[in-house]
C-alpha cells in the first residue's frame, strides 16, 4: 500500500509541476498540431507489443491502449489503457514532444514463471493481475512521413500474485504510423 501511495504521489507532483512551470514560463507550451490517431509496435529486449495512441481534438490530451506479452517467458500477457498530457519540448521544433500520464492494466501471468509456490501448491495455471501504471516518455513525430517514436519508462505495480512489478516491461521504444 505504501508503494501505491508514493507512485500515485509522484504522478501528481510531476503533473503539477509541469503544469506550474507550463502556466508560470510559457514553455514547453502544449502539442497544437500533428496526428489523430497513431498505431504501431513497442518493443524492448524482453517484451513485444501492439500500442494504438489517439490525440483529443489535436492537442495535449491523448489516451494510448497496449497490449503486450513478454516473448522469453511461457505465459505473460498484459493490457494497459493509459492518459497521457503532450508536451512541445522544443519551442521551434514542434515534431519534439515529452508526454507524461497514468492508467491501468491488467496482467494474466504464468505461475510457473511467476508464482512457484503457488504453481507447486495448486499446480499449472494462470493468474490475472490488475494494477496501475504511470509514463513518462519523449516522442518524435516526422513532418513528411507518416510515422512517429517514442522512448518511454512506464512503471506500475501489480495488486495481485507476488511480483508486485516486473523490471523488464517498464521501459520501451514504440514507432507508430499516423493518420
């Protein structure tokens, strides 16, 4: 429980101060332009997954939908809807933007790989996990191609089974198409 109240304490200081520093220097102002919707692949050495990113009205409110399994384990499988605010870092190069949020997810993982003990105890199987999730991120949207990436850390607890957070799913690199 203490974990959960620090990372939801945290998500909130690093909103406020960014909206602070947003109000208080005009930098970095909010993303105006760019896409609707993005769809495409994140991926890091240990997981692969599909993320589809939808932008409100074409400003800095967006919501970003993953579905992910971690390829090196027998059965991992893992949905996560997150919020996200967008950010031009870069005043004269809007194609730059930092993006920051929370959400959900829920995970169905392997007791095998997970739960020994209780894999030993109640035999094979899977168990759904749900927790939440926060993200930071930095994204480049080309100008005169139809693609965007990413490179973002998305750390989360889990409120159910032993492994309250897997260190190899929180960091990823997403390149996405635009329209």
């Amino acid at each position: 429980m203490k974990k959960l109240v620090f990372l939801l304490s945290l998500c909130s200081i690093v909103s406020f101060s960014a909206m602070a520093q947003h109000r208080a220097s005009g930098h970095p102002t909010p993303v105006e332009d760019g896409y609707s919707t993005a769809i495409g692949v994140r991926v890091n050495p240990f997981l692969i997954g599909f993320t589809i990113k939808h932008m409100f009205d074409g400003g800095p409110h967006s919501i970003e939908g993953i579905a992910a399994t971690d390829f090196n384990r027998r059965g991992n499988f893992t949905v996560t809807a997150l919020y996200e605010y967008n950010l031009n870092i870069v005043p004269q190069h809007k194609e730059w933007s930092l993006f920051f949020g929370g959400g959900v997810h829920l995970g169905i993982y392997d007791r095998l790989d997970f739960d020994y003990d209780r894999y030993r105890k109640d035999g094979s199987g899977a168990y759904a996990s749900p927790g939440i999730d926060g993200i930071i991120g930095v994204s480049y949207t080309f100008k005169n191609i139809p693609l965007n990436l990413s490179a973002d850390l998305k750390p989360y607890v889990n409120f159910v089974g032993p492994t309250k957070y897997i260190g190899e799913q929180m960091g990823g690199v997403s390149a996405r198409y635009t329209f």
